[in-house]
C-alpha cells in the first residue's frame, strides 16, 4: 500500500512538471491582417491543429486575427499570403522534443472575418484543429477534416462539399443548393439545413437530418451507422425508398401510400413522388418521421 502511494505522488510531481514545462514553453505570437475585399476571389486556409473561427465582416475588410505560442523566433506558426486573388493561411505546428508529445489545452486561434457574398470558394484542409464558424455566405465553401470538430451556423452557399475522417460535423440554421458531406466514423448533425439536394454517405458515423426541409433529393447511406430523417414540415410530394439489413426501420409520416413494406425495406409515395428520399444502412437504423 505504502507502495502504491509513494508511486501515485510521483506520478502526480512528474505530470504537475510537465504540465508546467509546457504551459511555459513558447512566446506569444500575435498577427493581423486586413486585405480589401475587392480583387480576392478565394481564401485557402491549411490548418494543422490551431483552432479555426470564422464569422461575418460588417465592412469590406478581410480580416485575419491570429494568437498564439511560437517556440522559433526565427519561424512563424501561422503565415498570411496574399497571391493574386487567393489569400492562403498556413499554420503548422513547429517540431518539440519530448513534451510535445503531450497536448494539454489549445495552441492557438486563427480568427476570419469575411465579408458576406464576397468570395468565390473558401477551402479549409484541417487537421486537428476544432472548426466554429458563424453566418458565412459564399458561392463555394470546401472543408477537408481530419479529427477535429466543425460547429457551423447561418452558412449559407451555393455549393458545398464536406469530408471527415473521425470529426464531428454540426451544420444548424443553413442554406447550400447542392450539399455532399462524406465521413468514415466522424457523426454527422444536420439541423434545419435548406438543400436542393443533400448527399451525406459515412462508414459507421450517425446522421441525423432534423427539422429537414422538403428538398429535390436528400440521399444518405452509412455502412453501420444510424440514420435519422425529422421533417419540420410534412412532405407533399415524395417517393421514399429506405434499406436496411438490420431490420429495424421505423416509419412515421402522413399520407404515405405503401408499395413495399418489409422489415428490411420500406418504398412509398407521398403526393406524385416529384422529391426523393433514399437511405441506406448496411447494419445501422433507419428512423424517419
């Protein structure tokens, strides 16, 4: 017994120093820049574990806010180019020794202010950084993700295309004409997202579509996740096809006539049918209301 506390204090001294040793480590870096709006059609950021916050400009300034540590005077964490009519954002983390293999807290923040409708793409590659955006308008937007959370509000594209490998991706009170999101274990919350036509596929992620809009098509596929479809309003015009092997589908919706009904599929019309809704689970539920 006396054993295993003097090895608990130890272990609490030696994580307390390296607790300490990396709260210290680095300098504060602190940058802003602010480019007229005019004449930039694209802004690229590249991102590999800083966290991301973007949000609406009241002038015609972009904005880039950037704090954080930097442990090389000599090299920059986080650089601003402006190349034509692209504005590109790379941070890279800088090689540590042994701490470095420890993450406690947040690195840094890189912060955007984007005047709305100004843009014709915005492309973000991140890696583990968390992703916060708020009342974003743009024509494209493009967001590649490895592990880190996306909350996403008021967005509002023509186009936008979405791809995660273990993120979890919100996407509440938007609008995107044609939307495809792809994630292998990565959840997916789609909350009163107005869409034409919605393509989600996942590997075993859960997608759940809540207070769904009644749009042209809305397909989603998983392998072994759940699926959840709520409309807000109920559906005047739909042809409804819902699959899966693990026949658990359940099925509540008004004026829905019935041409297959199996534990395992479900294919119904609402109205003439000139809308589809399409899901497929290989393993996971299927619950649309």
């Amino acid at each position: 017994m006396k054993k295993f506390i003097i090895t608990s204090i130890m272990l609490i001294a030696i994580f307390g120093f390296l607790l300490s040793v990396m709260d210290k480590r680095g300098d504060k870096f602190q940058e802003e820049k602010s480019f007229d709006i005019e004449g930039i059609k694209e802004v690229v950021i590249n991102n590999e574990s800083w966290d991301l916050e973007l949000e609406n400009s009241e002038t015609n300034k972009l904005t880039v806010t950037v704090e954080g540590k930097q442990k090389d005077k000599k090299k920059n964490p986080v650089t601003i180019k402006n190349k034509g009519m692209r504005i590109i954002i790379s941070q890279q983390d800088e090689e540590g020794g042994f701490t470095d293999n420890f993450s406690f807290g947040k690195k840094g923040i890189i912060h955007l202010s984007i005047p709305r409708n100004a843009l014709d793409t915005l492309t973000v590659n991140n890696n583990f950084g968390d992703i916060k955006m708020n009342d974003i308008k743009t024509k494209n937007i493009v967001i590649s993700n490895d592990s880190g959370t996306e909350k996403i509000e008021g967005l509002s594209a023509e186009k936008g295309r979405f791809t995660s490998k273990e993120g979890e991706l919100s996407l509440k009170e938007s609008s995107l004409k044609n939307l495809s999101v792809a994630s292998t274990s990565g959840d997916n919350y789609l909350m009163n997202v107005n869409s034409l036509n919605m393509n989600i596929t996942s590997v075993d992620g859960e997608v759940s579509v809540k207070d769904a809009i009644e749009g042209k098509t809305l397909l989603v596929e998983t392998k072994s996740g759940d699926i959840t479809v709520a409309y807000k309003e109920v559906p005047t015009s739909l042809k409804l096809s819902l699959n899966s092997n693990s026949s658990d589908i359940t099925l509540n919706l008004d004026s829905l006539k019935l041409d297959r009904d199996t534990e395992k599929s479900k294919v119904g019309t609402i109205g003439d049918g000139s809308n589809q809704l399409e899901l497929l689970s290989e393993y996971g539920t299927i619950n649309v209301k």
